[in-house]
C-alpha cells in the first residue's frame, strides 16, 4: 500500500526531528504534523507493514524480526555498580517503525490517581528514590480518553470498582471472553474478588480502515497482519504521514544530538542503512527512543560544554530504572481451554492495586489471565518443572498441557532506585564503534516480598478456579526487562528530574524527552497507555510553546 | 519452497489498505475465509536436503524422533524436522553446523561402545535407541541449566541444541519451515485455523455475559 509522504533533505531545517517512531514517537508525529508543523521521525529499525509481518517464530524469536539485534546493539548488565558489566540480552525493545507497540501484548491500563502522588502518601522508602510526579491524573485524564478514541481501544467502562474517573466510555466493547477469562472470573467473585474485562489496544469492530481482530492468537512478539492491534504503525504513523507535512525515515540509526555555542540542540546525527553518516537539522528535537536508548543518546551526546551528558545536570539521566515487578502462575485444568485462540488477556483485576499498608507493603498490582504463548514459546516457558524433556513422557505432557493451561500474570510496582540504572559500557562497543547500553540493576527488597505474596494470592485463584495442576516461576532477581521506565524522569527541580512538566529538559530549551524514560514511577505494569496520553498532553504543550515562539519553530 | 505463498499475501495487503470500515464490515465472514484458505495455501512444501548428506540426515532425523517420537500421533519425522533443520544450518543456525557434526561423531562413538555389533544409530532397536540417547541426555543435563527463553542460546551442546531445534521444527508455524502439513499442531491439539470465532474452548461454550458482582458497583 502507498501512503502518502512528505520526504525532506537532512539539510532542511525541519520545525520537528523525532527519534524513534515507538507509542511516544508516533503520537508526537501525528499530533505536530496535523498541527502544522514539518516533521521528520528517524526510526533505527525497518519500515515493515502488515503484510511483511508472519506467524514464523524463527523470523519473530531467532531473528529479532521486530525487536533489538544484540549482535550489531550488544547489550551487558550487572547486578551493582561495583561489577563489571557482561554481555547479556538484558533488554528487548522494538526496533521497526511503531516501535515495541507493534510486538507488545496490548493490555491498555490507565494509571491510577495514587501513581501520581504515592509518594505524598507513603512517605520515603529507603532505598528508594522516590518522589511525586509534577502532574496528576486528573491533568492527564483527557489524554487518556484522547488516546482510547483515537488509536481505538476495547474495553467496558466502570466494570471495575478500582478504575480511576473517566470523562468517556471506550470507543468499543471488549474483546471476546476466553476460557482463561471465564475461570479467573468466577474464581475471582467466589474470593471476593472483581475481575473485569481487560482494556486492549486491540480492535473488537472494524473502525478507520482497520480490521477487527481475528482471534489468530500470534499477539505478544508479533506484528498484527490486519492492523486490529492499535500499535502506532497501524493507528496513528498512517495518519501522521497522510497530513503530508511528515516523514518517517526508517534505518536511521541516530547516535548523537548536536548542539550549537548557545547550547541549543540543531538537530540529529545519525548512520544511515549504508553507514553514511548525515545531520538531520531541526529547529527542536524530540527524544522518543524508549527508556533504554533516550538516555544512552544524551550520555553518547556529551561534549566540553555538557561533559556528563547533555540534559545532564542533574546526573539523573539513565537513573532510577522502573522494569515493573512480575509473578507467574500456572494452572492446567480438566478441559480443554483452548487459550491459544485470541488474544493473551481477557479478564484483569485490580483488587490489589493499593494494597493495605498493614501488609508491610509497598505498592501494589494488577493481575491478569492470559496465555500468551505460540506453540514453540509454550515448551520452553509453560511447561511444569517437572515435566520430562524428551521422549513419549513429553510429547504426552505436551499435549495433554498446551490446550488447558493458563497463566496468571501478576504486574506490579517498581520502585526507583538511583543505581538502577541505563549507562555506557566503557568496554563493550556496538557495530559501529559506540559504547553499548550497560544495564545496572537489582530489585528493591520490597518488589521480590510483594511479588511473593502476589503470587501466593494468583495461587489461590488458581486453586478457587479449579486447577489441576498448579506451579508458579520462581520469584529472582530481574535481569531483563522490556518496561523501560523513569530512566530521564519528570519533576519541577532540576536537581532531581530531567524533564519539566512540559517534557522539556531542564537544559536545553529545544530538547523534549517524551516514553517511557519520563515516568516518576511505574504504576502497576503496563505502561504503554500512559506514555501515549503523555505523548498526547506533550504534544499540545510543545504547540503551544512553539506557537507563542518559546522555541523559535 | 516458497514460504509465503501469493494468495496470502494478496489477502494481507487487502487488509493492509486503506479499504473503509463499512467495506470490512460488510466483507468480514469472507474475509475470514479467504485468510483460511490463503494460510492453508502457506503450508510448506517438502524440501530437498542442502547440508546434510542422505547418512546424516538419517542419524539427525532418528535422534529427533527420540525427543518427539511418533505414535498414535504424529512425531518430529512426520513433521520432517530434519528438513526445518538443514534449512535452518543454512541459513540462522548456520553457527551451530560444526556443533552437529561433532554431535553425530560422538552418537556413532556411543552408539558403538554401547553396542558393537550396531552400525549406526539409526540402524539400533528402539531399545538400544532408548539406552544411547539416555546417556546421551543425562550427560547433557548434567552440565546444562536448560533451554533460554526462545534461544537455543549460546551452548555448544548437542542435545541442548537438537532439542531446540527439533521442538522448533514441530511446532513453528509452517511458514518457517518445519511443522508439515501442520503434524507438531495436530498432536497437541492446536487447530491450525488461521482465525478462530468464540466460543474458543470447554470454558467459555455457555459464559453468560459479563455482570458486576452484586451490591458492589460502587466505586472502591
């Protein structure tokens, strides 16, 4: 398919360079084009479009079809500053035009009013890092509607008790229930529990060109061949690009934000697919890159007059890492499930969303029913620990297993701890020469205890639904991620934040920061949702500086 | 072999297009159809072999029917794992090549002290098959944690890597290779639809509907 797309020359001082076309990126595109500014979007990955996306889990798991190549972009990670990074697949993230919402499983959460100001409330933890964010819900709550009626999202308004207040319902009803959904449900209401239908950025009715989804189940890791799932590809790039005023130029790998005498940012270095090198000019830059390479882009874009970074001052650039917390549990049932059918989720429950601070915990979380396995993930991760590895006894297991099983993913906080953190590796050099992402990170103690009694309570679920077997992942210390969050956070001191309430950096007049790197904290996982209704808000507030001239667009 | 075939991707670029809500709604039940036929159209064709030789391919394919024999139900020879596997040491397994050959030299060595009078592996009974690929097994496990997530990773292990490739060889969609005529599916009961309609399962056949718990509508 053709769209239509304005094309510009790296020497064109555009009034907009984005990096990274993810859920910020695309929103920021969308928004500033159709406010009548000239955009150009460098995304590091491919321009792939629904008809390039497969079921082929070899192209999708073996070869990072969507996500992060490690072996051009090696990642390391250590536990504590104190050691020595090592080379490890520490995070993944998507590395295609849409970014991680074309893979991502779309469970579409609101934050909760307490996320904004749990710190107000629970006081300093130690250890912790912790502090309000400079917004509060009701501020970001019509971008939330904002979001749900534009890149389409299914759920049923007020089912949950726990749901913040909302100024609209959702654009279209949930999605079908799945045999997962049905057995948490009733679990969840003979323990006194309220499961409701899961919000999804996935399409239940056709709606602006775009199919509803067609149950395949190919959902977490891939790309949706029918665009139903609302990732930025297939929602607002199209509509970005059809304003004429934007391009998205894929392949651009950007590894350095210039800046003139004055400080001011002039716009983006990048390598092109041939490794050409060019200066994409812009009158402002956006960093939307994720939470990982946001900040690895400011270190790498140090020079004499910003020596730590830039955007750096406050040193807090690539700090206080928030992966989210997670509990697996595992139930297989008499019957078959079928739960390969759909997508992952169909029921959550906030319950434990705020728990009582008499727990002795901080935080809290949202636990969900899914099955978000294909065939091959299914053997590797959703098999009991017991089961044999070969031969008649797993081939039996196998099947038996595979058609009843689900999961009960328990999400929670994280809390920011300063050393946890995204940095450059002073040994460890990319294919072109650069320091790599280094990832420091260790749980709070308080994420593992809560994530303990999480578990103990899906436990139960599973017990109440009528599991026949049941197990659950051991509860470790995290050495992966894919929620990259509060790594450039937001807040009204420059000593201790990044960006200002406006996503502008506190140092730069024409830099914006605007993903996952801008939260305070995390919520209780999945994120997604909030970082587009923080991309829509930081839109409307960037027009509006950029209207009465605050940035000389 | 053609791994996507053109009905398909006719199909996809349809509902990749700018074609209006009213036409998706009005043309859904075909829609759906025509995705079943054009991903029944996808299913791999047999390939011929390009890196093991007609010996090796036989060992390869006798030790894959250890980890998924066959049985009342197809196994990874049904699902022609060995072909999924010498197309993948072609092409994004290619590392793990000089890992098989050094593989197959060591079942032949085993094969051989274990039972003298037996030429090759593949050539063992069922039995004798059961007692080598043990060894073989347990001397893995007692120097390996287990498969990565998704990866066979970076182990130099020979069964480690068999096994991965051999459980991605039955059960990959087909697309990618392996899993023919949709054999690995089958035998763990996944229907090899390309789109499902609810009800989906035993569960979910008579839900009547979502409805609040009762006298507890009220916000929390």
């Amino acid at each position: 398919m053709n769209r239509p797309m304005a094309t510009y020359k790296p020497s064109d001082e555009v009034d907009f360079v984005i990096i990274g076309s993810g859920a910020a990126g695309g929103v920021l595109a969308k928004e500033l084009s159709t406010n009548g500014f000239r955009v150009v979007v460098l995304e590091q990955g491919e321009y792939l479009r629904e008809k390039d996306f497969t079921h082929d889990e070899t192209k999708v798991f073996l070869q990072s079809q969507l996500t992060n190549k490690v072996n051009t972009h090696p990642i390391t990670f250590r536990k504590t500053p104190e050691e020595t990074a090592r080379k490890q697949q520490a995070v993944l993230y998507g590395s295609c035009v849409g970014g991680s919402s074309v893979h991502f499983t779309a469970n579409f959460w609101r934050f909760h009013e307490i996320d904004f100001k749990e710190h107000s409330k629970t006081g300093n933890i130690p250890g912790a890092n912790f502090a309000d964010w400079p917004i509060s819900y009701a501020n970001l709550e019509p971008y939330y509607t904002k979001v749900e009626w534009e890149i389409g999202v299914s759920g049923l308004a007020g089912s949950s008790p726990f749901d913040p207040p909302r100024s609209k319902p959702y654009p279209m009803p949930p999605l079908p229930v799945k045999g997962n959904g049905v057995v948490f449900e009733r679990a969840c209401r003979k323990l006194g529990y309220h499961a409701f239908p899961s919000p999804m950025a996935i399409l239940s009715q056709p709606r602006a060109g775009r199919a509803a989804c067609m149950n395949c189940g190919f959902c977490l890791g891939f790309g949706c061949e029918v665009g139903a799932k609302s990732s930025s590809l297939s929602s607002v790039i199209p509509m970005a690009e059809k304003t004429g005023r934007c391009e998205i130029r894929a392949n651009c790998y950007v590894h350095r934000i210039e800046t003139d005498k004055n400080g001011r940012a002039i716009g983006a270095v990048y390598f092109d697919a041939q490794r050409n090198t060019h200066l994409q000019k812009a009158k402002a830059v956006i960093l939307s890159a994720n939470g990982a390479e946001t900040p690895r882009l400011l270190l790498l874009s140090a020079s004499n007059q910003f020596p730590s970074g830039l955007a750096n001052s406050s040193g807090y650039v690539g700090k206080n890492l928030m992966p989210n917390s997670s509990a697996i549990a595992f139930g297989v049932f008499d019957e078959p499930l079928n739960d390969y059918k759909g997508p992952a989720v169909s029921r959550i429950m906030h319950d434990f969303y705020e728990l009582d601070p008499k727990l002795g915990l901080y935080g809290g979380g949202g636990l969900d029913a899914r099955f978000d396995f294909t065939p091959v993930s299914f053997v590797f991760n959703g098999l009991p620990p017991s089961t044999p590895r070969w031969g008649a006894g797993f081939k039996q297991a196998l099947a038996h297993n595979f058609p009843r099983t689900l999961e009960i993913f328990c999400h929670g906080t994280s809390l920011p701890v300063e050393s946890n953190s995204f940095s450059l590796d002073p040994q460890v050099k990319d294919a072109w020469g650069l320091p790599a992402l280094r990832m420091t990170f260790r749980d709070h103690p308080n994420d593992l205890k809560m994530m303990e009694w999480m578990k103990d309570r899906a436990l139960e679920i599973l017990d109440a639904a009528g599991a026949k077997t049941r197990w659950n992942s051991p509860i470790e210390e995290q050495q992966f991620a894919v929620h990259l969050l509060g790594t450039c956070r937001m807040g009204n001191d420059p000593k201790t934040s990044v960006i200002n309430a406006d996503h502008r950096a506190h140092d730069v007049e024409n830099l914006f920061l605007c993903d996952g790197s801008s939260l305070v904290t995390s919520g209780r996982g999945q994120p997604t949702m909030t970082i587009q209704a923080l991309a829509y808000r930081a839109a409307d507030r960037i027009t509006a500086l950029a209207k009465r001239g605050d940035i000389s667009t | 072999m053609n791994s996507f075939h053109p009905a398909r991707r006719d199909f996809l670029q349809l509902l990749g297009g700018t074609v209006s809500a009213a036409w998706l709604t009005a043309n859904w039940p075909a829609l759906v159809s025509a995705a079943e036929h054009a991903h029944q159209a996808a299913k791999s064709d047999h390939p011929s072999l390009e890196v093991f030789t007609p010996d090796q391919a036989r060992e390869v394919e006798a030790l894959a029917a250890c980890i998924i024999p066959s049985g009342e139900t197809p196994g990874a020879r049904e699902a022609g794992v060995v072909y999924f596997i010498d197309r993948a040491l072609k092409s994004f397994f290619s590392d793990a090549l000089p890992v098989y050959q050094k593989g197959l030299d060591a079942v032949q060595k085993n094969t051989t002290e274990l039972f003298p009078g037996v030429a090759r592996f593949s050539a063992a009974t069922e039995e004798q098959k059961l007692t080598i690929f043990t060894q073989i097994a347990e001397e893995s496990e007692r120097q390996n944690d287990g498969p990565r997530r998704f990866a066979p990773g970076s182990s130099q292990d020979f069964f480690q890597i068999l096994r991965v490739h051999t459980i991605y060889g039955f059960l990959v969609d087909p697309e990618g290779g392996g899993n023919f005529d949709y054999a690995g599916w089958k035998a763990i009961g996944r229907d090899p639809a390309h789109s499902f309609s609810p009800p989906f399962g035993f569960y979910d056949k008579d839900y009547p509907g979502w409805q609040p718990v009762p006298g507890e509508t009220e916000k929390k």
